[in-house]
C-alpha cells in the first residue's frame, strides 16, 4: 500500500509561488497594495488575509476530552434556584454554577445568604458532576456551607470536583476596593499580610483543593482587550500562588488551588488564541517557579458585553460561536448565557437553549475529540504568540506596579482598560463595530422575549477599606437600547414612534441602496422610516410629505440623481415643513450648496450614529 505521504494534496498541479499569488490578489485588488487586506486588532497586534503553515507548538489542551457542560443556577429564590439545578442536570448538564448577587456574572440576580442546603437539595454532588461558584463579597464564605451539607451525606470533599472560585482580587476590582473579607486576607495592605496561606491551609485539611479563580471577565466586562484580560488574570494568579506559598503552602500544591474564568466572545479567532494564549503563559510562570507545566484549568463563560437586549435570538448566534471558540481553544468548562440575559432572568426555555447549545458542539459536531485542533495552523500559533508576548508586557508593567493588586490601587489597570473601551464605545457608536439586533438591523417590530418575572436583587453594601475606580461592567448595546426606551415610551404615550419620511429621488436603481441604509440607521434609534417607491414629480414628493404628517425627512438617491435634484428637492422640503432634513450618503464636493439649501445634517458609513439619533430623540 503506498505511504499516503508519497500522495501530497494537488500533487498533480505545477508548484506556485507567493509572489505569483500575491500578484493575482493584486489584480483582483485592480493595483491597490495586498497590505491593504490587513487589519490590526484593538491591542494594535495585525491580523493578516493569510498565513502559511507554522510548527505546532505544544498543545494547548484541555486536561480532559470534553469539556463540562456548565448550567447557571442564579434564581434569588432557593427553592426555585434548586428546581434550575435540577432542571439542568436532568437536560444534559453535567457541572452547576453556583451565581451569587452582584458577583461578576450575577447580572441582577443570583443566590443569597444560607441557600446552599436548599439549592442543593436533591442534587448527587457524587455523580461525576462539578460545582464552581461565582462568588460576591458578602458572600465570599457561602461555599463554607458544603461543610456541613457534606457531612451530612457522609461525602468526602476530596473525591468531589468542586471549585470554590474566591477571587479577592477580581471582587475588589469589581466593587471599587477591597471588603471585609479580602481586607482581612492582607491582599491591599502595605506590605501585605499573606494570611491566605494559613486560611486555605483549612480548606484543603478538609477536602477542598481548587479555591481561587484568577477571573478575567471582569476586565472583558469593563471593555478591556485580550491583552488586558490575559496580562490581568496573570497577574492575579500570581498573587495567590505567592500569598499560598507565603502561608507556607508548597508550591506544587499551590497551582492545584488555583484555577482561570475568560470570557468567550463572539470573536471566534480572538477568542481561539487567547485560550491557547492562557495556557502557555501560565506554564512560563510554571517553568519560573520551577515546576514543570500542567494544564491549567480553565473556565470559560460566554461574554455579557456583546449580549443584545433587543432582538435576543442574534444571542443564540453569539453565544455558539463564542462556545465552539472556547472549546477549541481547550476550556475545560463552558457556561453560555441564556440568550434573554440581557432582558432579565432567564426561563426554562432559555437555558435550554444555551445548554443544547453545548451538547450539539460536544455530541453532533464532536468538537472536543481534537486535541487542539488550531495547532501548527499560521493564524493561530501566530496570534497565540502575539497575544503572549503583549499579555507578558502588561503583566511585567502589573508586576511593577506591586501586582495585581497595587495596579488596581494605582488606576494602572482601569486607565487601560478605560483607553479600549472608549475606543470601542467609538466603534459601535459609528457602527464599524456592528451588533445585530442594536447598530444593525434592529427590527422594530419584534415582539418581547420571554423571562420570568423576577426582581432583581442585590447584596448588602459594605464598606469599602480602600476605594478606586472599579472596573464597571456594561454592554455594547446599552446606548442604543436607551434610544428605542425613549421611542418605546413614545409608542405607549402617543401610540407612534417616532417617524421619518423618505424623499427618494430618481428610479428605484437610484435610491434602493441609500433608502436601504437610511431605514436601517435609524431604527437603530427606533425611529420609523416612512419610505414609497419614488415620485413622479416634486409636487407629488411634497404632497406626500405633507400626508405623512412626519418633521423629520431623508434624501435618498444617487449621487447623480443628487446632482441634479438634492438642491431643489430640499429647498422644497424645507418649505414644506421639514424640520430636520437629512441626506443619505456623502456630500463631498457639494456639501456647502446642499447646506444652504436646506440639508442639516449627512448620514453615512462611518458617521456617528449615536450622536445623530440621541438629538432626534433629545436622549443625552
């Protein structure tokens, strides 16, 4: 039988070169330069059109083939939170998130004081299933509870995998400044008091080994970067692997007690290299100490700022890709939001979807059968190794600003993070960052997704022991769910949104396309367009925006049509009542004359959106 290395693929054709391909490309680009094709992610790192084959690094897999499947389990109610637990354990789940209120993913709800037992309540915590906690400060000792319940039950901690998940680093972050509790464990004091040691010491005498998340959502939900997030969550772990050893814990153990939470978002090749980027920082933090690498652990969680209040079901969509990312960038654990998240908590059918979303990746797609499958392709190892190379230098400016926790208490983190967010606040204001269901393509007509009807809850205030900016968490999409609250409250008040009239110039072929995205661009705000199919004459056009009633109007055509007609039409227009008038494309040259007669203000690719729609809607 031939070696199937003898039968390379296209064997048959002639051998070409990159110059011959680059040359093609650049005629298909009718001369422009192929660099153009290139673009630069919000770290500045360049993502090229294509990448040759690269050496496979060492694998960046997780410790196990599959990955657990993660349910939330956040009803503020204990009885109803255990009937969520049960519920995704019965549909497919094999692991519980524990979310307790105003934690970093609590999102508005989540459990409260002495609900374990109750949560718990019929739940086999020996049955081969995980429990990971999403920790607040307030309750910070809430996982001490399993104690007792597992005492009860005659479990041994030791044989169960359970994830404390205490992030005192990452809750500080989120709050403002370090609590009661973090305080007392010496993180923010100078020098620090690394009592942690002696408390985690307890823990594992009892059975618990994996009980600190270094957690990188918190700074993805604030708006910072890949580079961000991963230097971040370093530099935490870090911290808790000196404060562990510190309090007399060997090294070996400590990185046991360790584990990682990153947020996954709908940037599947960003999302893919910061996976793998994770893990070989770690194991060059590893090869520091010393110690031969391990699999880190890693949990992901689908990224609450790109979820979408507005047209939820685009968040089904957001929420695959963001897992199928994870999980080929080896996450051991995957939680994706249910897709009405954003519009408050979730129901059964909700979370359904979310959990089928894994078991069809895991059981149809068979996703997690390759190890690393991204391995040895240029795109990947090339971003992984940029992604570490510029996390290691954030990390080594954390580390000089005394860890993670001085740079907090420096601002050093939240100045960083504030830089990209702006930046992207820029980009989705001016739509080149795109939401569907928000910036783009928003549909006016949907009718409410489901959630049930709970309050939101939130934990008790403490007092902060050192305050500084927090890291605030947002979405993307919130400006413009303000604007389409004020046309909500416009429909309910008066029953109109509010409306825009078309003026479409020339024959359907002129103005569709402008039309098009004038429709498009203010839904957005929740402004109705009124549009028609063109005018036989400018009478017609007036009599038509006089019928609509409307104060606002759009020109639409081309820029021939523009030529010719722009002028007078808006003149017309502008007689006729039109309040605001806006024109549906670029100016150039002829900005000034349509100014004057009448134009206020140019809608087009790259234009602040969010500026133009919060003035029609007087919405600050």
């Amino acid at each position: 039988m031939s070696d199937p290395d003898d039968l390379p693929l296209a064997a048959e054709f002639p051998a070409v070169t990159r110059a011959q391909w680059l040359a093609l490309v650049e005629r298909v680009l009718k001369g422009a330069r192929f660099e153009t094709l290139r673009t630069e992610t919000l770290d500045g790192l360049p993502i090229e059109p294509l990448y040759a084959r690269a050496p496979a690094s060492t694998p960046a897999a997780r410790s196990r083939g599959r990955w657990q499947v993660m349910g939330r389990v956040d009803h503020p109610y204990p009885a109803a939170a255990n009937a969520q637990a049960l519920a995704e354990l019965e549909g497919g789940a094999n692991g519980l998130v524990l979310v307790f209120a105003d934690s970093v993913g609590a999102y508005g709800y989540g459990l409260t004081a002495n609900a374990l037992p109750r949560v718990l309540d019929g739940v086999q915590l020996d049955a081969g299933i995980s429990i990971e906690f999403d920790l607040s400060e307030p309750y910070t000792l809430s996982p001490l509870e399993l104690t007792g319940l597992l005492k009860k039950r005659s479990l041994d901690p030791g044989t169960l995998d359970i994830r404390f998940g205490f992030d005192l680093i990452g809750q500080a972050a989120l709050g403002g400044g370090p609590q009661l509790f973090s305080h007392a464990l010496g993180f923010f004091h100078d020098p620090p008091d690394m009592s942690i040691g002696r408390f985690t010491a307890g823990l594992s005498s009892r059975g618990f080994t994996r009980s600190y998340a270094a957690d990188g959502r918190v700074v993805h939900g604030a708006g910072g970067t890949e580079v961000h997030e991963l230097g971040y969550v370093i530099a935490a772990a870090l911290s808790y692997l000196r404060a562990l050893e510190a309090g007399g814990i060997a090294l070996d153990a400590a990185r046991r007690m360790i584990f990682f939470r990153l947020a996954a978002d709908a940037d599947q090749f960003l999302t893919i290299a910061k996976f793998r980027a994770l893990r070989k920082l770690w194991a060059r933090i590893e090869e520091s100490c010393g110690l031969a690498p391990e699999p880190a652990f890693i949990s992901a969680e689908t990224a609450w700022r790109t979820m979408t209040r507005n047209d939820p079901q685009v968040n089904i969509l957001r929420g695959t890709i963001a897992a199928f990312a994870a999980g080929i960038g080896g996450a051991d654990a995957i939680t994706v939001l249910p897709f009405t998240a954003a519009r408050g908590l979730p129901d059964a059918f909700a979370r359904r979807i979310a959990r089928n979303t894994q078991l069809i990746l895991l059981d149809e797609a068979n996703v997690a059968r390759v190890a690393d499958p991204t391995a040895g392709t240029g795109w990947s190892e090339r971003l992984s190794d940029d992604l570490c190379l510029a996390a290691w230098v954030l990390f080594q400016e954390i580390e000089a600003a005394g860890g993670a926790a001085g740079a907090l208490k420096q601002g050093l983190i939240q100045r960083k993070v504030a830089g990209a967010c702006a930046e992207r606040e820029r980009a989705v204001a001016t739509r080149t960052l795109k939401l569907v269901g928000a910036n783009e393509f928003p549909d006016l007509a949907e009718l409410p997704a489901a959630v049930l009807d709970v309050r939101s809850v939130e934990a008790p205030s403490m007092p902060l022991a050192i305050a500084f900016e927090p890291l605030s968490q947002t979405r993307l999409a919130e400006p413009y769910e303000k604007l389409r609250d004020a046309s909500d409250r416009m429909l309910a008040a008066t029953g109109s949104r509010p409306k825009i009239f078309l003026a479409n110039l020339g024959r359907g072929a002129d103005f569709n396309a402008r039309a098009n995205f004038a429709a498009n661009f203010f839904a957005a705000g929740g402004i109705e367009t009124m549009s028609n199919d063109g005018f036989a004459s400018r009478a017609a056009m007036i009599a038509a925006f006089k019928a609509s009633r409307a104060r606002l109007a759009c020109l639409c055509g081309s820029d021939a049509v523009y030529a010719r007609e722009a002028a007078d039409a808006a003149k017309a227009l502008k007689a006729a009542g039109a309040g605001t008038l806006f024109l549906s494309g670029k100016p150039a040259e002829r900005e000034a004359d349509l100014r004057h007669a009448g134009v206020d203000t140019f809608i087009h690719v790259g234009c602040d959106a969010l500026a133009i729609l919060r003035s029609i809607l007087k919405e600050p």
